[in-house]
C-alpha cells in the first residue's frame, strides 16, 4: 500500500472539510451570502496578517500579489531596494526589472539571510528609494528573514516595506501593523491551508498614500485602488475564485480556534523537532537561519538526492519538493506547515531515515524520530 | 422544500464528478501527472476553440485574460478599435484606457449588435489600427456578435482580431482558426462548467508576431511569452491553481464526449426553446440579436423586476440573474449554457410563468412550457 502525503512547501494538505466544501454546488458571486462570506474571510485575514489594515483578494497566483505590490506604488525609474537571497527574491527582481525600477541589489549568497544592516546602509545610500521589497520565508533555501528588523529601519523614513510572506504566513511569527509592513503579500495555497488559486494584500495607510501618488500607473486587474473602492460593499471589482473564498473560510475558521500564537508555536515546535530529526541522521540544514514551515536540508555526498526523493514518493507516498534550478539534486525540502502535526512530521522524518538507510547512507536506526520526539516531549502538557 | 437552481450566466452548474475532483487530496503542481493533465486540458481547450493556435491558462479571472490580451499586443498610443455595445465591451474600453490606447470606438446601445459594415468603415479609416477588440456574447445584454464576419474584414488587413468569448465559448458557434481570431479568451466558469478562476487565451501565429515586436511591454504575471515558453514541456511559469486545472479536464472531457457541434446544436435548441417560451407569455427580448447561452428578458410594465427575481430565488430556488447597472430592475437574464440541459430549461420557465402569474401578470397558464415543448419536439429522434 502507498498512501500519498504532501510535504512540499505549496501546496500543501488541506483540511478534510475545507476540500468538501469545494465540493458543494457553485453558486452566483453577487449576493448577500457572497458578500458576507468575503466579509469574514477578510476579518479572519486581518488576523492571520495582524493587521488593521485594508486586505484585498485576488484571484492569481501569489505572483500575482507580488505583481501588484509594484504596479501601484513603483513608476518606471523609481528607486527600489530588493534584498534578495533565493529564487523568490529573484521574482521580486524579474518583476521589478519588467516594471523599470531602478533597483538597488542586496543579495547575499543562497542558505543565508540578508543582514538587517546591509538594508540600513543601503537606505542611506538610497534615501530616495520608494520601496524596499524582501522575503519572510525564502521558500528555495529555507531561510526566514528578519522582517521585524528591517520594519524598524524603514519605519522611520518615506520608503515602504513590501513583503513577500507568500510561504510564511501563519508558519512563522509575522505581525504586520507591529512591525511596519505596508505591504505583505501571501497566498491561499501555504499555511492558510488552501489550494492554490487565491493571493492577499495586506495595504497600509503609508502605501496607500504612495499609490495614490501614481494616477498613471498602468494596471488594471492589479489595480488595488479599484479592489479598495469594493471593499466597503464586500465586493470585488472582477469575477473572484468564488468557490475557492467559501473555502478558505473554513481553513480560516481553524486558525481562529487554534490561535495565533499557538499556529506560531506549533510551527516553532514543528522547525525544532525537524531541525533535530535532521541533524540526529547527521544531516546539515542548508540554511543558516532556518525558518520554522520548511526544513531544508543538504544532500549528503555519496547519496543521489533526487532518487531518494523519487524513492520517498513512489514507494512511500511521501512527498517533499526538490531544489529548483541549479540546487536540484543538491537539497531537500521538507515543508510541515499548514495542516500538518507534530505526528505528521515524526512519519514523514521516520521515511526518510528509512530510505537513507535503504541506501547505505550510515544512520543509526530510530535517531532521528527519537532526537524529534525528545523535542516534542518538552512540550507535554 | 426549496432547491437551489443556478441559471445566471457565470458562474454555471457545475458537473457533479468535477465538484468531487475538488474535494480530492491536493498534489503537488511540479510533476509529471500534472503536466500529463495539463497537456491533456491544452489538448482539449485547442478542440473547444476550435484553434491550432497556442492556448495559454492563466490563474485568473476572465478579465485577467482580457488584459493579457491588451498588455502584450499594444504599445502605449497604438490604436485600437472597439465594438462595443454593453458592459463587456466597456470592459475592453476600461482595459484599453488604463493602457493607454489611443482608442476608435464604434459604439452600439445595448440590446443591439455592433454591425460588420461599421468594423469594415473604421477599419478604413484608422489602417494603422493594431487591434480590433470585441466581445462573441455580450452577457449584460443577450446579444451575440457576428465574430465570423469581424474576422473576414480583418483576415485581410495587418490588424489583429481580439475576441472576448468569455461567456460564449461552448455555447455559441465560434470557430477561432476558420474565422480568423487572433487572440481569443475565455472563463472556465460559463460553458466550460467549472467554477471562477482560470482564463484560456488563445493566440495566432500573427498575434505573436505583434506581441514579439513589443519587447518592452511592462508585464510579468500576464506576459504571455513567458507562458508560451513553458508550452513545450506542458508547464507554467507560476504556481498555477492545479486542483482547477485538474478538474477542468473532467468537464471538458463532456464537451468531448459531447462533440462540438452537438454542444452548439444544444445550446442553438435551448436558446429557441427558451425564446418561444418567453415570448409564449408575452414577454419581450431585449435583444436583437439573441444569443444561445443566454436570454435576457425585458421586464414588463407594471412588474416589479427585483422582486420577481427574489422571489423566483427564495422560493422556488431558481437564481438568474438581474441587469447590471443602470439595467437593474429591468430586464432578468436567464442562462442556459454549460452543464444545463432542455429539461432544466423547462423547470425554469414554468417558475418564471409561476411567479409572473403570482403577481398577477396576464399570461396563459401553460403557454410557456408548451411553446418550448413544441420547439424541443422538433429535435425528436
């Protein structure tokens, strides 16, 4: 018997119930009951994001919200500053170069972090930039960022903070209003334990200001102006992904009840029985500050990386994601966000000790499993 | 007992074994399954289209599509044409403003067709058009546009012919390659029988010519090079929403088993059965030009045009649609397109003669049901 489990960084597993829903009959997206469903959705949004802030849905990917970050508030020419460390940062880039910004590059090498100072000095370099764009969970690596760090340097001057929170959101801690992002970007499709099909804007005040700064700008569909001005009716200015809104309440529903702080802390307990499980195979983590949604860990020499994950799947069910582009092969990620446990997760490190084994990779049998469940152990209650 | 019927033109009824294909465990989006399925719904959108051409699937509204459309082919001040004659056709113009095209607008009052001769004169006059931008089923009004006439005055001239099919592909006849369509998008939420959230694009040989010589359109998620140099190894650029895609194949797999023509000879019988039965009460169709996927009804004088429409829901369960805009109030729409068959129909004339006698219009009990009976008794076999 296989039986198929997901542990990809997004998708990822989604609740039995919110699945279900999809199943329902689909109904018109202009009524009463529509309205009143975006309503709450974008309550229970609020509260995953930790803000007061407008939240708009669209109907795209998370690429689509990205897009939309730079289209409203970045004319051609205008300075822009990317902190970039991994393929999403470079998305942020491939957007921003097909917009004309007039980029400043914080990069640092793929596994580590972007240091909150190399984005201070560049500010002051750069006092005019309009925009600083950056990553909460670098989804290629494993990284997590320290975008509080970074709120408190751009806060105090004219330049927006513009995240990319698309796999962190609800995985790692991320207070939007608290930190100063004045625009989190993120997607249905990671720890909102959803399908893919649906991106959130969170927009500050100070981002709006800018926006409405740019009355050229050409958008239309990613226009956040025309998404703001339906806001107060509950609406939206297209047709939305209407089935996939009703859905998402229900996953939203379970983050409420478990709060957020405590989706925080079983990510964290989650990161840290990974981390463990990992490294008691004699594993090493691939990046420098590992983010608690995803684990990523390097290919030991002497093992093909991705049979081991053909084997993981097809034989197993289990399926982690590969690295992209040139580290494929070369890494392994473990995504446990979402609709995962801490049960989940002991399976999940039990077959991959299992393979590695298989190959004659040199473990000792049970280490990783019991180095994460002694990891759990600390939070018996 | 009330049961819910949906009869507005989009979202439409979905298919039953496509609602359990979404409430299936969500995958991975980077296999070899996915791409298998995604050649596969490639495939079968090429045969809904009618095309050779590429077909590109965008995580989108409908309206995304339209702005691909816009984005890649036109240059700020590069003139277009616009045939426009209800609110679909001032979604264009919306588009094309916000892209600063410098606009020829042939403009119709809704409830009429935009006729070929005025394409013909405005082609004429403006040769240095780059797009002519239409629209198959204006769904404010019910009228259908002669697309295969747009397509022999504009076959002939360097300009391209861009047709919004959004809620007509699969319910009116429209061939993209015979009738020389050059850019054609359509919603899989009308007659394609899915749920809102993906958008197909169809493009010519001669719409990628003028595309290619815009290498410095500013777009990223709606750049359609970017989705055409995934086509070959059935990818996309970004994360797409998969468990869509996956179900869109069962539906059109109905289309399929259908065949296209049998899928336009049902519609051409359901929108004759529909109008005898409308006009059998006496009732008046607001457009001149009537399309099959679609009837749009005037609302009689003396009758209350929300409150027949509420009642029709709450009641009976019967969901059409109301006008838009200034039309609400005055015309109901009632849409047979999709997973929608002459017997639904039937049910959904007999409540509309309900409620209209209900409310004390003059009409003879029977004579709608009978009048669409008699035009459905025609296709006896």
């Amino acid at each position: 018997m296989t039986k198929a489990r997901l542990f990809t960084p997004g998708p990822t597993p989604v609740p039995e119930e919110t699945l279900l829903e999809l199943a329902k009959p689909v109904t018109y997206h202009r009524t009463a009951e529509q309205k009143e469903t975006l309503k709450e959705v974008l309550e229970e949004l609020k509260y995953v994001f930790q803000t007061q802030n407008d939240v708009i849905v669209l109907t795209a990917s998370g690429t689509g919200g990205m897009e939309a970050a730079v289209v409203n508030t970045l004319s051609a020419g205008d300075k822009a500053i990317l902190l970039t460390a991994g393929r999403w940062g470079e998305r942020w880039r491939g957007i921003l170069k097909a917009y004309q910004a007039n980029l400043v590059v914080v990069e640092m090498p793929y596994g580590k972090a972007v240091p909150p100072a190399a984005l201070e000095q560049a500010l002051k370099e750069h006092p005019d930039t309009v925009a600083v764009f950056s990553t909460l969970s670098e989804t290629s690596t494993g990284v997590v960022h320290d975008i509080q760090a970074y709120g408190k340097i751009v806060a105090s001057t004219p330049s927006l903070l513009i995240v990319d929170s698309i796999s962190g959101l609800g995985a790692c801690e991320c207070r939007t209003d608290a930190w100063g992002i004045d625009i989190n970007v993120t997607g249905s499709q990671k720890a909102l334990m959803m399908p893919p099909g649906l991106a959130y804007v969170a927009v500050s005040p100070k981002a709006w200001r800018v926006i409405e700064g740019k009355p050229n700008r050409r958008a239309f569909y990613f226009d956040l102006k025309r998404y703001q001005a339906k806001l107060a009716e509950n609406d939206t200015p297209y047709t939305p992904a209407n089935t996939l809104i009703k859905a998402q309440k229900l996953s939203l529903k379970r983050i409420r009840q478990e709060g957020i702080e405590n989706l925080w802390s079983r990510h964290a307990l989650m990161g840290a029985m990974a981390r463990a499980g990992v490294q008691a195979m004699g594993l090493q983590l691939f990046s420098e500050t590992p983010n608690n949604g995803l684990t990523v860990i390097t290919v030991p020499e002497g093992i093909d990386g991705n049979a081991i994950l053909s084997k993981l799947e097809k034989k197993h069910g289990y399926k982690l994601a590969n690295g992209q582009d040139n580290l494929k092969g070369k890494i392994w990620r473990l995504s446990h966000m979402g609709y995962c446990d801490p049960f989940d997760l002991i399976g999940a490190l039990s077959a991959l000790e299992y393979v590695l084994l298989e190959a004659g990779y040199p473990c000792s049998a049970g280490a990783s499993v019991a180095a994460a469940q002694k990891v759990l152990s600390t939070k018996l209650v």
